[in-house]
C-alpha cells in the first residue's frame, strides 16, 4: 500500500485531498486539516515545503524528479509499469463506466480518481455517484469535486466514497470536526 492509499484508508471519515500550486497553498492546506495534496503546476515548491503525501498529475518524469507519492493515470494511457518500477503508486483517472473496466482489467488499480466530464450538463456529484456503483469492495475512490460543498462532501461519504479531492479553501466548512474520543 503506497503513502496516498495508506493515508485515505486510514483515516476516520472521507479524507480531504487539496489541490494546490505553491508552497504556500501546502501550508495552508495543511493547517485546515488536509490529509493529502494533488498539483499540477508548482510540484517542486509543494513538494520542498509539505511531507503529506502528493498526487501529481503531469507525467511520470515529474513525479519521480519530485518524489511524488501517487502518480495520475488515465487507462489509455501505458504508464501502468514504469510507475510501478519507479514505486510511485499509480491513480487510475476514469471518467465513465468503461474507462474503470478497462482500467481493472489492464492494472488493477488499488486507487481510483473518479471524474465527471466538465462539458457534459450532468450533475457532476451524481455523475461521481454513479461511477462510485462500478469500483469494486476493496479498492479506493477518490472523487474529484472542486466546487464540493459541505452537502456535497456528506453524501459522497455515506455513499462510500473515501476521498474527495477538492479546491483551495475553507476546509473546515467542508469536513465538520471529528467528535471527541472518549
């Protein structure tokens, strides 16, 4: 189990994954509580300035140039192998029903980053939802929500989601405080 997969499953509750672009997005990030951080631009100054585990997206050269945790995979894509060699966990991206049974297929995938079409007029948090039906028990879900709401957030835990992978911002009106330990 990688850095990513271990800290998702491990967690009480949905993780919080932020994206962000600078070191100062990864402190901040970190302060509110995040569990993980994806870039796609400024990986080196993320990486230099957080130790929480990173996603990146972008290629593999980058990935390993910055000891990135997880690596971004889409199934058409043949970097399955090399991220494995480079021992950096592979996150298979899909986006619908047969991008995921492919993608099982071919690698087997622990993790799953779950997308919605950004030029489709479907709800994107139903469009995760449906998608969430087909990854099978034992394998990780990542939905990628930007524009995720508190309301939001809440509906894909109870629907088993294990991450949501979010923007920069308040994290706390996202994630309500996990109630005491007694």
């Amino acid at each position: 189990m990688g850095k990513l997969s271990q800290a998702i499953a491990e967690g009480d509750g949905i993780s919080v994954l932020v994206e962000v672009e600078d070191a100062a997005g990864a402190h901040a990030a970190a302060k509110q509580g995040a569990d993980a951080l994806a870039c796609r631009r400024g990986i080196h100054a993320v990486r230099a300035s957080s130790q929480l585990p990173l996603l990146a997206y972008g290629t593999l050269f980058d990935a390993q140039g910055v000891d990135a945790d997880a690596v971004v995979i889409t199934p058409e894509l043949a970097l399955w192998d090399e991220a494995t060699a480079y021992g950096i966990e592979g996150v298979v991206r899909v986006s619908d029903a047969q991008g995921l049974q492919y993608a099982l297929g071919a690698f087997d995938p622990q993790v799953f980053l779950l997308t919605a079409d950004p030029e489709s007029d479907d709800d994107p948090l139903e469009k995760l939802l449906e998608l969430l039906h087909d990854v099978p028990a034992g394998k990780l879900a990542i939905a990628e929500l930007h524009d995720a709401t508190a309301e939001d957030v809440a509906e894909l835990e109870r629907s088993g989601v294990d991450a949501v992978l979010v923007s920069p911002g308040d994290l706390s009106a996202l994630v309500p405080p996990s109630p005491p330990e007694f």
